[in-house]
C-alpha cells in the first residue's frame, strides 16, 4: 500500500503546467494536449500521470520534446533560461476542458 501511494505522488509531480500557445490551441481540436514535465520523466510516468489527472480519459500517445536553454538579455547583462521538457499527449475519449479554465 505505501509503494502505491508513493507511486501516485510522482505521478501527481510528472506534470508541472499545461503549455498554452497558438500552436497547441489548435492541436486542442485534434485532441492533443501540451504540457510541462520533469526533465526525468518517462513516456510511461507522463501517460499515467496524465490518465491520473483527468480521469474518463485514455492515453493514446505520447511525444516528448527538450527544450534546451537559450541565451537571453536582460538590459546589459546576458544570462540564460532554464531547460525544460515538454510532452504533446494524444488522448482518446471526450475533450479536457480543464486545461483552458486553469490557463
């Protein structure tokens, strides 16, 4: 029961925030749905962490993408941001309408 319940609090830290933008807007209508992960996620972690937050819902697929850091300037100091990961899932089954309400 403990490996359980420890094993659903990493899938409930998988996620870091859904990924609004033009792009993953209109992939919303082919229910595709982009979110920030942990750069040690797995494709597995994220499509039962996903199915863990939205319940009713099927994972289908899952395509994970790094986004490596880049320079970025501030006034006249130059200082980079911070790398992250980002996974596109594929769901079957109704539309998440969650994710524009938390946005």
């Amino acid at each position: 029961m403990s490996t359980l319940k420890n094993n659903t609090e990493k899938l409930y830290d998988v996620i870091i925030k859904p990924l609004i933008t033009e792009k993953s807007y209109a992939a919303m209508q082919n229910n595709q749905y982009t979110f920030e992960v942990r750069k040690n996620a797995t494709k597995i972690e994220i499509a039962q962490a996903v199915e863990l937050a939205f319940p009713g819902r099927k994972v289908k697929s899952v395509k994970t993408v790094y986004m490596p850091s880049h320079a970025k300037r501030m006034g006249y100091k130059f200082g980079r941001t911070d790398s992250s990961k980002k996974a596109i899932v594929r769901i079957e089954g109704e539309p998440i309408k969650e994710i524009v309400e938390i946005s």
